[in-house]
C-alpha cells in the first residue's frame, strides 16, 4: 500500500522563527520609512514624501509574499513555542499592522497640501512615537519566542508610546480647528493624524494579545 506523505520535509532557508521575525523587521522597517515620508510631507518635500512612501509600500507587498510562504508551510513539523492557530494570529496581527502605516502613506500621496507651521512639529512627534512603536513591535515579536519578561517590557513600552501618541493626537486635533482654515487642509490633516493615531492602536491591539499568549504558554 502507499504511504501518503502529510507533511513536506523540504528543507527551507529560513525557519518559521526566522519567518515571525523576517515579517516583524519589515513592520520595523514600514514605520520608519512611513516616518520619513510624513516628515518630508510636512515640510513641503512632496518628492521625498513620495519616495519614502512609494519604499513603505514595497515593503507592505514584501510582507505579504512573507504572509503567502508563512501559511504554506504552517503545517510543518518545524517547532514553535506557539500552536497553529497562535501563529496564524500573530502573523495576521503583523500583517494588520503594516496594512495601516499603508494607508498613512497612501493617503500622503493623493494630495498636496500645506499643513499649518503649528502643527508641523507635532505631527513630526507623532510619526517619531510611532516608529520607536514599530522598534518595540519587532522586539516583542523576537523576545515573545525566546523570552516571556523581556517580551512583557515591550508590551509595557509599546502601551505607553501608544497613549503618548493618543496625547499628542487631541492637542494637533485642537491646534487644527484654531489655525487650518482651508477645508480641504483641515480634514486632510485630521484624516491624515487620525491614520497615523490607528497605527499606534493597531500596535497596541498586537500587544495586548501577545500579553494574553503569554499568560496562556506560562501556565
């Protein structure tokens, strides 16, 4: 009788840790070039700003094609602190993540406006905090499968930068209906920092689930 074969033993070049964290590094690597193109936006570098977005977008494809070679082979043999189902959360989690700094840069590329110079250096904070988030995301994503306390400190940091950022989003809100009297520059400005405000939510989502992981692999 032949014996079916379940499970491919085709040896890959990278592990699926290697492929957690591979996926994570291009999150880290998607903060910081949507960095870049906010802050070259606000200072009315529209060529930069499409750049570094047209960069964040190659990444966001990257993951993707990380995203396909991931669940190919979620069946393996290969072991994980993390069952199937655990895994297939964390990498959608990831993916979600880098989804919405997308849109951050998607949305710098459909207009061309002036944003007022009182708001210029706020947004700037807010697209600093969320790449040291994309610095703590990585780390967490890396220190989840090797160590539990360490990962717990990310969580704690990623919460922290997260209301930093909810902070700062209500004084730009404030600071947009006193000085943006265009309409059209008020809302894309609004929509513009409510995008970057779902970035750091998203991330703090993420986090609050790796902690629940931790307390069910802990027991």
């Amino acid at each position: 009788m032949k014996v079916i074969k379940i499970f491919s033993r085709k040896k890959h070049a990278r592990s699926l840790k290697e492929l957690f964290t591979d996926c994570s590094e291009l999150t880290k690597k998607a903060f910081e070039t949507m960095k870049k193109a906010v802050l070259a936006y606000v200072e009315g570098n529209f060529t930069d700003a499409q750049k570094y977005a047209d960069e964040t977008i190659v990444l966001e494809k990257q993951q993707d094609r990380q995203k396909e070679e991931f669940f190919e082979r979620l069946f393996s043999r290969e072991t994980m602190v993390f069952s199937r189902p655990d895994r297939i959360q964390i990498i959608e989690n990831i993916d979600k993540i880098t989804d919405k700094i997308e849109i951050v840069v998607r949305k710098l590329l459909l207009f061309q406006v002036e944003i007022n110079e009182n708001l210029r250096e706020g947004i700037k904070e807010i697209a600093e905090l969320n790449n040291q988030i994309g610095d703590q995301v990585h780390e967490m994503v890396i220190n989840v499968q090797n160590n539990f306390e360490k990962a717990k400190e990310n969580i704690n940091n990623i919460t922290n930068l997260r209301r930093s950022v909810r902070e700062k989003q209500w004084e730009l809100q404030k600071l947009n209906y006193d000085y943006q009297h265009d309409f059209q520059a008020f809302r894309y400005t609004e929509t513009l920092i409510k995008y970057l405000m779902e970035a750091a939510d998203r991330s703090e989502i993420f986090a609050d689930r790796i902690f629940i992981l931790i307390h069910k692999y802990a027991l």
